[in-house]
C-alpha cells in the first residue's frame, strides 16, 4: 500500500513540475493544480496510512489516527484554490492584454 | 487589555481591511481616513508591545486557549516585537506616499495595504510553523494585489512570475511542514528543537533533509542566490510605495530563518551544523549578485532592488554563525537598511517628480556586523565582500545622484519632457518621517543596539522562550510513531 501511495504521489508531483516547466500559462496553472493536489495528499498521509481508524485523540483508545494532518490539509486545500484562482484571473487579464498565452509575451527583447 | 497585546497587530490591519473592504464604493478620503485611523492604532499596539517585551518578558496568546504544542499560539517576545515595530515604520511613510496619487489607480489599494500588514505582523509573532504558512500566504496574497496594482501589461506579467514561483515555494513548504510533522509530531517552533533532540537516529538524515527544505523555502522568500533572481523585476514593476513596502517582506524570509536556526536546529546535534556549510557562499553569492546588478542598472528603482539583494545576503550571513553578537548586530542592521531602502524607493519616486536630496547607507550595521564575524572561518572573505558592497553601493548611489541631478542630458538617461511641479506632499511628508527615523537609528545608535543585543541574547538563551510557551517539556506526553 504505502509503495503505491508513493508511486502516485510522485507521479503526479512530477507531471505537476513538467506542466509547470511548459511555456504556456495555462500550462502552468495545470500543472501547480497537480502539484497542489500531490503535496495535499502527502500531508494527508503524513498521518499514516491506516483504514478504518477514527480520527481522534482519545487516551486509551487503540485504534486511532492521527487528526491534525486532517485539520493542516484542509487550511492547504483551500489556501491553494484561492491562490489558483486568482493566477487564472491573472493569466486571463495577461491573455486579455498581450493577445497571446505565452509566458514571455511582452516582455522587453 | 494587556493580556491581548500580542493578538491586536493582526487585528487592527484585519478589522480596517474588512470595513474598507464593505466601503468599496466610498471617497479616496474616507478609505484614506479609515487607512490611516488603523496606522495610528497599530502604531500604538507596535509601541506598547515593545515597551512589554522590552524587560525581556515572554508573552504568550493562546488562540482559542487550546495549550501549546497542541494549539496554535501567538509568542511575543523583544524579536516579534521588533519586528513589527519595523513594519509599522515603514508602513507609515507608505501610507502618505502612496496618498500623493498612487492609491487611487485601483479601488483596493488600502485594503490590500491592510491585509499586507496582517500578514506580517502574523508571521512574526506566530509561534506555530504552520500558522506561520498561513500568515506568509495571507501576506502573499496581498502583495500579489499590491503588486499588480495600478494595471499594466508588464505589472501583470510580473505578477504571473511572482505568484507562479510563490506557489512553488507554498508547495515546498507544505511538504517540508506535512514531512515534518509526521516525523517530529509538533509544528510548534518552541517543541519543535525539544522534538529534534529526541529522533531516532534511523530518522535523523529525513528531518534534515526537510529542515533544510524548509530553509530553502525561506532563501527564496528572503531572495537570496539562486533563488533570487525574481526580486529586481518584480520589486521595479510594482508601483514605488509598493516596493517600499515589499522591502520589508525579504525580511520575513529572514526572520523566519533566524526563528528556526536560534529556536529549532541549534537545539539538537544534528541539525546545529546544519546550515553553516552553505549560508555563508549562499550569502556572498548573493551580496556579488547585487553588486553586479547595482552596476549594471538603468533606474533608481532597479539600483534599490539590488541592494534590496546585497542586504538580504548581508542579514544571512548572521544566520551562518549564530552567536549572539552577530545576530544582534544583524538586527541592528535589518533596522537601518529596511528603513533606507524604502526611503531610497520612495525617492526613487519623489526624483520622478522633483528633486531633493540622498539619504544616508546602512554603514554603522555593516561595521557591527563586520566585528560580530571575525570569529568566522570565512572572516577575509566576508569582510571583502562587505567592503566592496558598501563600496560599490556608494559609487552607484552618487553616480545616480549626479547623473539624475547634475547632468541633465547625460547618456543612458533619456531625455524627458519638462514635467510640470506636482505638489505631493504626502510624499514629501513620507520622505521627512523615513529621513528622521534612519537618522535617528543612525546617529542615536545606543538605544537600538542595547535593545538589538538584548533581542539577540533571549533569541539564543532558549531558556525562557521554550518553558514561557509549552510550560514543563517533561508534561507533554509524546506518542511514539510507529
């Protein structure tokens, strides 16, 4: 289990720095959503991978995992769909101005 | 009242940023007026914290009253309270220049220059590491408004290349963070060092790896070589009051790194050497960058911006040999030099419409600092680097000087249409508070160095920070991860 959660996890980490690497700003904007979505199931799992545990911290129960990782992938969810947002409003507003999607459009040759 | 102290930086800039933000649709006065009643109250809150921190007392806020390492906890200690003491000057003199003209480009200049504040004065006096993640996007956030205010194609371009790297730089830290806590257990940055102390050694070569993450998320953040070839665009497509401002952010990089080689990774043997092998070239890369790009500038703006990066490598030097003379010196100079290189900004502004006079350089910090280093192992290499950047900074400053003020049709300046006299006196009155406040840490150095060395010495003590947030370490009981 723990094998294939890391080969995911480091493949869409990698499709993310490839797509971020790419000269088109939609590109990019896909691949740091990639990679987002990579580091937020790493923090996840930074809990351990354990089924069927309820998330608590209850002295003396066994069978728990840990919560917190739960409560810090959240905050980190929504922080970068704010900030994913506002680059696609601001590749927009570039687009809108320079004609082109190019990352390097407008800049002085 | 008092007790709330060390919650009210971040209030104050929150609350004026929500009722500016509900008065959108009001005069430039009013949102000036409401900008600068908040100033005044964070001003007073800046004040008061380093007056309670100053008799080297800890104050702990317990957000939500859950107890540390387990909640998340607001520390005031004399750095914090620097700190945001610093922002608050810099953000004053901001404030009346950008009223000269530049905030009404965009209806959210104030609001944004509020949450800016937020975010900063929450980042430094954040106790938490991943609070402290929360506070750098919020801070984040804002510049992103700030700096692609006033519209443009190059200032959106700009911003496409600062928000991309930062939300590199946000996944990096996330993964440093989530690694970290998995590991260690704790993000709280007083059990943080007591958690290292007790790895296992099968675990130990992880955590540095991710400790050292965590500190290159911070070098980019404070700009420093090879992540930091992002700062001189970025900081001379904004707008000048912003790029005053910006100044004081490289700053929260180094902070942050401060925080975590004083508090975490000097705790434990492993980690303490961590970083010393690399600091040092990173910072003298960083400081001849500077020097190069100091050089080869153009504008005014873009001669800042370089020494924006000289300064950033000078103040790193100090996290390479973390003893206490040479943090406080650095504190001394991270002081001065925010304060000129923001004056010099918004110069670079007021040259744009008059004429007036240049400020004095960061020379009594880098003189402290040269002292505080001479233990170093590297001594000849810093104190040649420090030389030839005061010395190279004081060439191209008093080349510009006669070149923008002296020569009218000199080459590589393009020949300007007589622009009209535009009174700003917001300006003016932004450049006299920077000039009295650098001369005031210039000529009346005594008071700034006693509490910079105070700071420094409750920085590396360890001793009263760590009990004063999570109380009897031995009380924490500590699962162990399987």
């Amino acid at each position: 289990m723990e094998a294939l959660v890391s080969i995911a996890l480091g493949v869409l980490a990698a499709s993310g720095v490839y797509l971020i690497l790419r000269p088109t700003t939609f590109s990019v904007v896909l691949g740091l959503t990639l990679l987002s979505y990579a580091v937020n199931a790493l923090i996840f799992f930074g809990a351990r991978l354990k089924s069927g545990a309820p998330p608590l911290s209850i002295p003396g129960l066994a069978d728990q995992t840990d919560p917190l990782p739960q409560a810090l992938v959240l905050t980190a969810i929504v922080i970068g769909f704010g900030m994913t947002a506002y680059l696609m409003a601001l590749a927009l507003k570039g687009k809108a101005e320079s004609g082109t999607d190019h990352v390097d459009a407008g800049e002085r040759k | 009242m008092m007790a709330h102290l060390p919650v009210f930086p971040v209030l104050i800039p929150l609350l004026a940023a929500i009722v500016l933000l509900l008065a959108t649709n009001a005069g430039t006065g009013t949102k000036q007026a409401i900008s600068a009643v908040a100033l005044g109250f964070l001003v007073s809150a800046a004040g008061a914290q380093i007056i309670a921190a100053g008799d080297g007392s800890i104050h702990v806020y317990r957000l939500g009253d859950w107890p540390a390492p387990y909640g998340i906890v607001l520390v005031l200690d004399r750095l914090s309270a620097l700190m945001v003491a610093l922002t608050a000057a810099l953000a004053v003199p901001v404030f009346f220049a950008a009223t000269s003209g530049t905030d009404t480009r965009g209806p959210h200049f104030h609001a944004f220059l509020q949450f800016q504040l937020m975010g900063l004065n929450g980042a430094f006096l954040t106790g938490d590491l991943f609070n402290l993640f929360v506070f750098f996007e919020i801070l984040l956030l804002a510049s992103y408004g700030l700096l692609t205010h006033g519209g443009g194609l190059r200032r959106a371009r700009a911003g496409i290349t600062y928000v991309v790297l930062n939300l590199s730089g946000s996944a990096l830290f996330l993964i440093a963070l989530g690694l970290l806590y998995g590991l260690l257990g704790t993000l709280n940055m007083a059990d943080f060092g007591l958690a290292l102390q007790k790895v296992a050694p099968a675990d130990q070569a992880a955590v540095a790896v991710m400790c050292g993450l965590l500190v290159s998320v911070f070098l980019l953040k404070a700009a420093v070589l090879p992540l930091g070839f992002w700062l001189p665009n970025v900081y001379t497509s904004a707008t000048l009051p912003v790029a005053a401002l910006f100044v004081i952010m490289t700053k929260v990089g180094i902070y942050a790194i401060y925080r975590i080689v004083t508090i975490g990774l000097s705790a434990a043997p492993f980690t303490a050497g961590l970083l010393q092998p690399w600091l040092t070239w990173l910072a003298l890369g960083t400081i001849g960058l500077g020097c190069l790009g100091m050089l080869a500038a153009t504008s005014l703006g873009f001669v800042v911006a370089n020494l924006v990066l000289i300064s950033g490598g000078t103040l790193l030097l100090a996290a390479a040999e973390p003893s206490a003379t040479a943090i406080s010196a650095a504190l001394y100079y991270m002081v001065q030099t925010s304060l000129v290189t923001g004056a010099l900004f918004l110069f670079a502004d007021a040259a744009g419409r008059q004429r007036g006079d240049a400020p004095l350089s960061g020379f009594i910090g880098k003189i402290m600092m040269m002292q505080a280093l001479r233990e170093s192992p590297h001594w000849v290499l810093v104190w040649t680097a420090l030389i030839v950047s005061g010395f190279v900074a004081a060439l191209v400053l008093a080349r510009v000087a006669s070149v923008f003020f002296w020569e009218p049709g000199a080459p590589g300046v393009p020949e300007k249409p007589e622009v009209p006299y535009e009174p700003a006196p917001g300006l003016s009155l932004a450049l006299v508070l920077m000039t009295i406040a650098i001369l005031a840490v210039s000529f009346l150095p005594a008071h700034f160095v006693s509490y910079s060395s105070a700071a420094a010495e409750q920085m590396i003590a360890r001793d009263a920070y760590v009990p004063a947030v999570i109380g009897d370490p031995a009380a924490i009981e500590r699962e162990r991860r399987p």
